[in-house]
C-alpha cells in the first residue's frame, strides 16, 4: 500500500470513528479483511505496521485485532518500540467485536 494511500485511508476511517477517537486496526491479510472484518476497522498487515509512524500521533488509541491474537500481538510489541502509548492486543475478531460491541461485517 501506498503512503498516499494509507494517508487516505487513516483519514476516511478517522471521520467514522467512534466518540472516544480510537483506531481500530486489523493486521491480517488484505484476503482475510476481505472475508470478514471488524466494522469501522483499518487493514494494515502486522508486518506493515510501522507504516503508520508519523501519520498518527503516539498518544492515539489503538486497538489491534486478528485472527487469534497473535499477530496483533507482534504489532502492539512493534507499535510500543515505535513510542505509540496506548495500544491493545484485543486478540481475534470475535473477542474484539465483543469487546468493543461492533459487528463484523461478512
């Protein structure tokens, strides 16, 4: 994904967050987003992560999901080297969308 891209996409997806000014982020594949996904969510790879330095600001909050828990595990440990402070493993889609009583749109 482009810089521009993501930009864009960081941009539309802050217009439709929620009141307390989160992002929610999954960091599975382009694929696995497709096949279902958290609504409101952003698709960045966990691999990618990183992309988002200096286009979100350190204080945001973050939440990060996956398949099962451990990928958004690697990218909170990478996001809290990068000095992000308030990021979250929430785990896999279902606890995440539980969590946060939002639908995963199929």
């Amino acid at each position: 994904m482009s810089n521009r891209n993501l930009v864009l996409m960081i941009l539309l997806f802050s217009i439709s967050t929620s009141a307390d000014n989160s992002l929610l982020i999954d960091v599975r594949t382009i694929n696995e987003f497709e096949s279902g996904h958290i609504e409101d969510s952003l698709n960045i790879e966990w691999q990618n992560i990183s992309s988002i330095k200096n286009k979100i600001i350190t204080d945001q909050k973050i939440y990060l999901y996956c398949r099962s828990g451990r990928r958004s595990q690697k990218a909170t440990e990478i996001l809290l080297e990068l000095g992000y402070k308030d990021v979250t493993n929430l785990g896999g889609m279902k606890e995440a969308s539980e969590v946060l009583n939002k639908k995963i749109i199929q």
